[in-house]
C-alpha cells in the first residue's frame, strides 16, 4: 500500500466510528441496543470484567490451534507430495471431512474432550487446518515442468528438487492459506467457548447477553477483532518478509 | 587433424523415440540423424509437434531413445552426463525467491561444486549476458529479454560441454529477439559452447546455425541438412544477402510452406 493507501484506510475507520456515533446520537438508539463507540470503549475500566483474563485465554486458543494447523497442515501436505498413494487415498476423504460443518461438530468435541483452552484449540485448529494442506499440497505440486527438466538434466535428486524449488514455491500458497485460515481459527476458538468454557471472550458474551449488557458485548467484539488483526498483521509482516518485498505475486 | 575429420562432438544416427502411454504406443519421433562439432551452432527448426523438444530431452538424458544410437563426446572431450548439460527453455524458469546472481548459482549448486568459485563464475556470466547492475535484483523486476538473458548465464555457470536451448527467444517480442540472436552469437563465440538451438524461425535458423536441421511433422522425422555458408562474424546485413534468402527459401519449401 502506498502512502496514500494508508490515509484512505485509516479514514475510512475513523469515518465508520464517527458514522457509527452520530447515529447512536441522531436515531437515539437506547444503549441496550445499540451503545456508541464511546460507551462501549468505557467499559474496558471496570476492572470487574476481567477482560484480561478472557482475552488471554482467547489468545491462547486462537494462537495455539492456528500453530498447531500450519504445523500439522504443511507436514500432511509435504506427507502426500512424498508418499503418492497417500495423496491418492488422503486428499479425497479431506477434501470431503472439510465439506463437515466444522462449527456443527463443536459439541461432539466437547463429548470428547471435555471443556477448557485445549479442548477449544482443538476446534479452533480443526476449523482451520484444511485451507493449510490444501494451499500448501497446491503450492508444492505446482511447479513449472520444464524447469524439473532443467534440474533433472543436471541429475538433481528427489530432495533438492524438494528443497531447492518445491518448498520455497509453495510458500505464496501457504500464505494465501495461512491469511484464510487466520480468521478461521478466530472463529473457531469463538464457537469453542460459546459451546462450553468456563472463560475466555466467548463465554463472556454470552454471561453479558443474559444480563443484556450490551455495550460490555461490544466491547468483548472489540477485544476478539483486536486479537484476529494482531493475528492476521503478524502473517502479512511475515507475507512481506518473504514475498512481497521480492516482488512476487500471489 | 583437421576440423572436419574430427569425431563428431554430438552424434545421433537413426533415432527413434515411442513414448507409451498406458498401453498405447506415440511415435514422437524417428530418423533422426545429426553429427555436431565442438564448439559448432547448430539449429534445429521445424513445426509444432515434430519432435524438438523430444531430441533435446533425449540428449539430457530425461528419456532415452527408443532405437538409435546417442553419442555425447569424444576422445579429447570426454562428456560427464549432468555435469555437461546447460539447457535454456522457452520461459526463462527463474525462482522467483532468488536474486538474479543465486538464480545463476543454482546448478553449480545442485552439481555440488565449490561455492565461492562458483560465485565468482556467476558473476563473471552475469556481466557477460549484460545484466551487471541487475545482479541483486530479483527476476520479477527484469524485462522477458534480461530474464531470457539471466537463463543463458545459469546454463553456463557450470561450465558445460553442450548448451541445449529449447525455443529460447520464442515469447520474446521481434526487436528484442534480433537483439538477442546477436548476443547469442557473441555468447557462443566467447564461451566457445557447443549449442544446440531449437526454433520455429527459419530465419533465425539460418542467421544463427552453422548447420540447419529441418524436422517434418506427419510423420515426425529429421529430413534434410543444410550446412550453412555465410559470411563471419554474422551481422544483421548477413540476413539481406542472396545466399541467406536462398537457404530461407529452400527450407520454406520443405515445410511445404511456399
Ligand atoms: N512425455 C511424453 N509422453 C507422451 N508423448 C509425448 C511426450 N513428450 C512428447 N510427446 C509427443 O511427442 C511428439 C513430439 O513432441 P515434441 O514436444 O518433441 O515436439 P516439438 O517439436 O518440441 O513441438 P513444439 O514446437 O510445439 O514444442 C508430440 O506428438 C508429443 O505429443
Ligand atoms: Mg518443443
């Protein structure tokens, strides 16, 4: 994004907030509806919240089944590139395991699992693990024919064709699957606490909308969407680091 | 000895290539003959389909010939399978994560050889091919030419016997693609590589080979020779001389194109 680029997002935040305060003001929407901005940023003073609590154990969920995705995500793909039949057998039955509405399978999880932060990463990574292995298997299988042949010409083995040209090029892809997969897992951890938690900011909207504390709600949104934007800014710092900056498109 | 009793640097002397696909059976492409001195140009031009591709993957050893017999060096040049392939395609194939000097670096890479040496080298070719102040750039900033032109110092940067270019200008616009028949007759001249040119331009054909091969599609095979006698060094008048529309014209016929 150029210069300019930066000032029209920034705006167009600024210019939703205020939008969204004046019509509290205009329409005179009562707060247990609709509190403003304002109201809603207030309540991150009472302490009796605990919002540090929630949002760290949200964090965690989050942070912990998105980890545990890419890791799992890239070692099954680089799996099926290396064993063919794997991927012959495998990629079938995930590509239909991920038709699964996952969000549907939250309460069996908690069958299995019982409830707390494991069991909510565990959805959250189940939700977004398969954007990983599908963009990742994508990106490793996607290689220009001829320029196998150029390397196989030199007698280039299985592992530097791996090492030196299929790894690297499929990082584009696991970035695209890493972005989807980021707001995934956000999602995920979010319908983990709703199902069954004791805390976190899921389970604290859903106390709040018993009592119809609506700008608390607000507030607790605030604090998930915070959380999937430090997410998402940490990828596209990394997306940077190794695409972007070398001018390789996605 | 003289030049031209010398054993042929590249020989091939009927060959055929079956691909089978499941249990049917291509002719991709057969009688195929072809001897190549040391240190020679020789193009090979013919229409889509007619088995280019299919002898230049033969040579590199990514299939071997059904029938035939390949030969890759002599006596005083002995040819090491791999280690003596530098192959230039159609799409310059760069890695777009690496700059233009570790692009070039690659097969001394892959080969195993020593790094810094190689380094060396790949600067060297770089300056060569005429991308100097380009060499930390990475390829996405570098027109289709300088691409092309970072290709042809990869293909070196091992110091192989045999260049084997597959269409390597084809994508490339006209005027840049007569720039770079120009630079590649000055590549070759300094690097003193054996070339072997594949093109679907038989003036380029012409202009670049000592020796032309003409392919015929239906069926595919290698049907005629001509040894090319033009003026050298080869310069941009060469192409608006009597003897070079003569050899155009006779190979258009050939192709059944006139
Ligand atoms: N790996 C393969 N398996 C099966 N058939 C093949 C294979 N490679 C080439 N062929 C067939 O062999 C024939 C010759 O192909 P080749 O690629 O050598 O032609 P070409 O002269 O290089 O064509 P072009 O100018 O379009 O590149 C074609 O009919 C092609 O379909
Ligand atoms: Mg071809």
């Amino acid at each position: 994004m150029t210069g300019r680029g930066y000032l029209y997002a920034v705006a167009a935040h600024v210019g939703f907030i205020l939008f969204w305060q004046l019509m509290v003001i205009v329409a005179d929407v009562p707060s247990y509806i609709l509190p403003s901005p304002l109201e809603t940023i207030a309540e991150i003073t009472d302490s009796s919240y605990n919002w540090w609590t929630h949002t760290w154990v949200t964090t965690l969920e989050i942070f912990g089944g998105y980890t545990m995705a890419i890791v799992v995500g890239v070692a099954l793909a680089v799996l099926f590139v290396w064993v063919p039949g794997l991927n012959a057998s495998l990629m079938p039955l995930l590509v239909t395991l991920n038709m699964v509405p996952k969000v549907a399978m939250a309460p069996l999880f908690i069958i299995w699992f019982s409830y707390g932060i494991v069991p909510n990463m565990i959805i959250a990574f189940t939700i977004c693990f398969f954007p990983i292995v599908l963009t990742t298997y994508r990106g490793l299988v996607e290689v220009e024919p001829d320029l196998i042949n150029l390397v196989k010409a030199l007698k280039a083995n299985r592992w530097q064709i791996f090492i030196k040209i299929q790894l690297p090029g499929s990082l584009p892809y696991l970035f695209s699957g890493m972005k989807v997969a980021a707001i995934l897992a956000v999602a995920g951890a979010v319908v983990g606490e709703f199902i069954a938690s004791e805390k976190g900011l899921g389970n604290f909207l859903l106390i709040q909308q018993n009592a119809l504390n609506t700008s608390a709600m607000m507030m607790a949104l605030l604090l998930i969407t915070a959380i999937g934007m430090a997410l998402y800014g940490f990828v596209i710092a990394l997306e940077y680091i190794f695409i972007t900056r070398k001018g390789i498109k996605t | 000895m003289s030049k031209m009793d010398q054993e042929p640097f590249v020989k091939l002397e009927g060959v055929k290539k079956i691909f089978k696909v499941g249990d049917k059976e291509f002719l991709a492409v057969q009688d195929v003959t072809l001897d190549v001195r040391e240190g020679e140009l020789v193009s090979i031009v013919g229409p889509s389909g007619c088995g280019k591709s299919t002898i230049l993957s033969i040579l590199s050893e990514l299939h071997p010939a059904t029938e035939g017999k390949v030969q890759i060096g002599n006596e005083m040049s002995p040819f090491t399978p791999g280690k003596d392939i530098g192959m230039v395609f159609q799409k310059a194939l760069l890695l777009k994560w690496r700059t233009i000097s570790d692009n070039v670096l690659l097969p001394a890479e892959i080969l195993g050889l020593p790094i810094k040496e190689s380094r060396e080298r790949a600067r060297d070719l770089i300056e060569m091919v005429g991308l100097g102040k380009f060499a930390d750039a990475f390829p996405q900033q570098l027109s289709g030419g300088m691409q092309q032109r970072a290709s042809i110092a990869r293909a070196l940067v091992h110091d192989p016997r045999l260049i084997l270019m597959d269409e390597p200008f084809g994508a490339l616009d006209a005027l840049t693609r007569e720039r770079m028949n120009l630079e590649l007759l000055r590549i070759w001249k300094e690097s003193r590589k054996t070339i072997l040119f594949v093109t679907h331009g038989i003036q380029e054909a012409v202009f670049l080979g000592s020796q032309v091969a003409v392919m015929t599609s239906g069926p595919a095979r290698m049907a005629a020779h001509f040894d090319i006698d033009l003026p050298e060094p080869r310069t941009l008048d060469v192409k608006t001389t009597e003897k070079f529309g003569a050899y155009t014209k006779e190979i258009y016929h050939l192709l059944g194109m006139d």
